[in-house]
C-alpha cells in the first residue's frame, strides 16, 4: 500500500487542474502551466477541490508509479502556485559570479571562466556584495528542472572537505576534515 500516493493532493485558491483521455495532467496557477503525463495505469480523479490517485493492480511496479505521480503532481500544485526556490553560495578567493540574462558566468578559481547557459523556465540572479561571499538564487516553477540546474551549478566545484571551497547550498553543513598532522 502507497502512504503516500493515497493522500489527497488539496488545491489553493487560482489552481486549476484538467486530465485528458490520455492521462495528461495539466496543472494551472497564477506563476505559469505544468504538464505531467501520467502512466495509463493510474486513475486520476478530482473531487471537492482535491486530486485523488488510484492504481488498477497492486503489483510493485504499478505501487511505486501510485506515489511518484502523486509527489510529482503535488510539486507541480507547489510550484504554479507558490514557486520554488534555490541558493547557492561561492566559497572561496576570487570567485565571482556574473548573471546576464539567460547566462551565468562563473569564475571558480580555474584559468578560464565557465559561461553557463540557465534554461528560460529558470530565472537566475547572482548577488556579490562587500565582506561577503557571492550568492547565485535560481527561481523556477518546476522543481525538477531547478534541482536539476542547481546540481549542474555545484558540480563546476564540489564543496572539498578540508578548506570547505566551493559551490555549496546556503545553510548546508559541511563536514571538515582534518589535515595532516605533525609527528613529535
């Protein structure tokens, strides 16, 4: 049994939810429209400004789909409605980060920049201020297609374990490793 798939997906005020004969899931909101199709497999319903997700069999496969396609429509509810955000730190000496439209160029310590082409559903803006390290803040409706980016962001330079250099998550913890130490 699916916990997750049985929950009710509860729509805000402004969303708008339609299902075609094909299993075409098309969720509206006031940021912009998603669309998710659906495996043949799993009825859609909506009632009571709810959408409810049955599956027709309970073999593992069929179980499994019943709860991705309930998360993947309730992160499509969020982000019509509310939007989804993401911010990235620069740690280190003399990184930089320049947004200019629908590219962000990142300088991370290598002998050439890397110029990164954002995709359009991605709005992008890159903050350098004084005594601070530079913060990159990924907007988007999709959180797929955002988490997606932020990890293609991070993977120029991974956090290293032992100064803490690099593209990291604002908040995340980061453990430290100790260097070398010295025999007496």
């Amino acid at each position: 049994m699916s916990r997750i798939g049985n929950l009710p997906v509860e729509l805000p005020e402004k969303v708008t939810i339609s299902v075609d004969k094909n299993n075409l899931v098309t969720v509206k909101g006031p940021l912009g429209e998603l669309t998710q199709q659906v495996d043949l497999r799993i009825d859609v319903k909506i009632e009571d400004n709810q959408l409810e997700l049955s599956r027709s069999s309970e073999d593992n496969q069929t179980k499994s789909m019943h709860g991705l396609y309930r998360s993947l429509i309730f992160n499509m509810v969020e982000g019509v409605s509310k939007g989804y955000e993401i911010k990235q730190e620069l740690v280190g000496v003399g990184f930089r980060a320049e947004a200019k439209e629908q590219l962000l160029e990142l300088s991370l310590g290598y002998s050439h920049d890397i110029v990164f082409a954002i995709p359009q559903e991605v709005q992008v803006e890159a903050k350098t201020e004084r005594r601070s390290n530079p913060i990159i803040t990924l907007k988007s409706i999709d959180k797929q297609l955002i988490g997606q980016v932020a990890a293609k962001i991070r993977s120029f330079r991974k956090p290293e374990p032992y100064k803490g250099k690099g593209v990291k998550f604002v908040g995340e913890q980061l453990r430290k490793k100790a260097g070398k130490s010295a025999s007496v």
